[in-house]
C-alpha cells in the first residue's frame, strides 16, 4: 500500500522576487487534507481516502518549492490568469484599442503569459484550518493586459469533502478576465500511471473544436458521434487514441473546451464526474463558469518527477479546468470576459470528492 502524505512545510519556505513563500494546509474531520502555496495560489496535494479509508493524493506536483521553480510543467495546481487559455496571436481590442500580450504557446498568448498569475507570490489574507485566502494585485499593464486587477482566491474545505474555489476581482480600466485552477488529477493516486481507466461524465452536448494552433474555430460542434461525447460515463481511455482530427490537434487526446449544459448550470449539479475504480475515488465539479476545459496532460512528457519520484508521462493526469471559453476576446458570439471598471468578477467552482465502491 502507498502511503501518502503533505510534504513537508520547510521544503516550501523560501524567497522569490524578494517575497517570502509558505506551505499552507487545511484540514477537515472526515480525513482530508489540502496543502497550498502562495506560489501561484497554487493547490499542492490533496488527501482523500480511499475505499479502504486510506488517504490518497489525488494531484500531481512537488514536494518542495524547488521541485516547482526546476519543473518543465509549469501549471500543476496554479491558479491561472489574468486570462486563462490561449488569446489569438496574443492580441485583443477593447474600445478600438488593440492590447498585446507576448505570445508564449506558438503564436498564442496561453494562461495570462509567461509571467502570468501562477508565477506570482500571492499574498496570504486569511487562514484558519478550513480556510485560505489569497490576495494578488496586477498591475495596470503586466504582461500586456490593461486596468489594475486587484483579485482574490479562496479556498475552503468543508466537512462534505469539498474543496470551494471562490474568485472575486475588481478593475480600474476595462479589461478581460479568466480565471481557474489547474489542478492535475489522478484519482488512482499521484504518479500511478495514465487515467485511461478513469470514468468520466460531462454535462456537455457540445464542444469546441479547434484550429491548427489550438483556438476554437467559433463555432460549436455536437459530440454525438465523437469520441467528445461523454454525457453518458465512459473511460477516459475508450477513445483517447483514435485517429480522430480534433484528438490529433490536441496532441493526442483531449484538450478542449465543453459548453456545459445550461440546465446543469442552473440546477447547481454537477457538471463533470470522474471516478478511479482502483481507488474508488468519485470527484465531482460543480461551477458558475460557462465552460470546462478537458485536458488529459497530452503535453506531460516524463521529464517532470513528481512527489514520490514517479515521472509524470503523458495521460498521467486530467484537468477539469471550468472558465469563460478561450480567445473570448476575440470571438463575439462566446459570453463575454470584459471586466469593467465598478463591476465585481465573481466565479466559483466546487471539487467533491466521495468514495463509489
Ligand atoms: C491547455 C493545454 C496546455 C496546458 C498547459 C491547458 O489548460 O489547454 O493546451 O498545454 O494548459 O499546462
């Protein structure tokens, strides 16, 4: 049996860009455990049990500060921004101005740049054993984007097993906004292989089909009849390797964003569910946000050793990553990210977790 544990606080307490960075932990009384960073507002492990009772960490990363600063991946558990997802050619006009934002994915802008919100030092607000807040101030400008975005991130983990994710952020200049977590999950445990045998069920009967540099075409596509489809559960693994155009544009498996259901939405239910049968470990995703990015890790590449020293390879994890759907500003037809100035951004986003037998 792999037994499991947070890594410790020490290995997590260091200095970057003259800011000091921690390892934060919350726990509940049904046996989960969260660790965080404010290095990138970022999730670093979390401790489930399993169908045995035994905790599990279901998220791949470090166990050390400088694990992340040497890693290849640059996201594991971050909260992304200012704009997650790829901006076309890293360019976008708001009131006839045209803002640019270095490309850093080919000719994209992907996941706010390559200094964006995950690379940041966020300051810590609040934090109680069941609760974190974390705080960051963009400036008017960083990486390209316009307005000073003062923004915050909670997380709380309730005794129901659920890890909250609550954003709220507020703007001096118009400006566009994104945000999610990128947490990679295994839900056989970290670094125990692909998740081909994992059970998935989105709430989505369409999605987003891509172009040659990964930015939706704009238009909408059914995924019945593609191996998009999985608004009934099916393994992560039944289609992953087919030949299929939209797979393939994705390097290999998914990578794409799901218009979720609006009844869903409006009901509160889950909009995503995946289940591990080894572990028995049951995660579901409940969100305000429109979308849902499905990414099956098709960029991992081994190069990255994780906590327990097992190489993170390709399928080793899948992120369920919920936001505004990606290159909003630029295509009209999706709901829009523009922030303005007096107005409140708020999203939230809800992993539970339970045990299926
Ligand atoms: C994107 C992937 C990208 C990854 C970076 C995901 O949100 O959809 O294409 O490689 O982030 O970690």
């Amino acid at each position: 049996m792999t037994h499991y544990t947070l890594p410790k606080a020490r290995n997590f307490e260091h200095q970057i860009s003259g800011k000091n960075t921690h390892l934060i932990t919350l726990e509940n009384s049904r046996g989960m455990a969260v660790a965080l960073s404010d290095y990138g507002a970022r999730i670093v492990s979390l401790l489930v049990p399993d169908k045995h009772g035994n905790p599990t960490d279901v998220v791949l990363g470090f166990d050390s500060i400088k694990g992340y600063l040497a890693a290849d991946e640059q996201y594991h558990g971050v909260t992304v921004g200012r704009f997650a997802n790829r901006i076309a050619n890293g360019r976008f006009t708001i009131d006839g101005e045209t803002f640019y934002i270095e490309p850093n994915n080919g000719p994209n802008a992907l996941h706010g740049g390559a200094n964006g919100f995950h690379s940041r030092i966020w300051d810590r607000r609040i934090v109680y054993k069941e609760k974190a807040d974390f705080y960051y101030v963009a400036a008017d400008g960083e990486e390209g984007f316009p307005g000073k975005l003062s923004v915050m991130v909670k997380y709380r983990l309730t005794d129901n097993n659920e890890l909250i994710i609550s954003y709220r952020a507020q703007t001096d200049k118009p400006t566009v906004i994104n945000l999610t977590n990128h947490a990679y999950f295994n839900l056989n445990g970290e670094g125990n292989g692909d998740i081909h045998n994992h059970i998935l069920q989105i709430q989505a009967a369409n999605y987003l089909p891509v172009d040659e540099h990964q930015i939706p075409t704009g238009v909408p596509a059914p995924v019945e009849n593609t191996p998009f489809d999985f608004r009934t559960p099916k393994l992560i693994g039944q289609d992953i390797m087919q030949p299929d155009d939209q797979l393939i544009k994705g390097n290999g498996g998914y990578d794409h964003n799901y218009i979720l259901d609006t009844e869903a939405l409006a009901k509160k239910r889950p909009v995503a569910t995946v289940r591990s049968p080894v572990t028995g470990i049951n995660l579901e995703v409940l969100t305000t946000e429109p979308g849902l990015q499905f990414y099956t890790g098709n960029f991992l590449t081994g190069k990255d050793k994780g906590k327990r020293g097992n190489p993170y390879e390709k399928h080793g994890a899948f992120c369920l990553e919920t936001q505004h759907f990606p290159d909003s500003p630029n295509q009209l037809d999706f709901p829009t990210t523009l922030l303005l100035p007096g107005h409140v951004f708020e999203s939230q986003t809800i992993y539970r977790f339970s045990v299926v037998k």
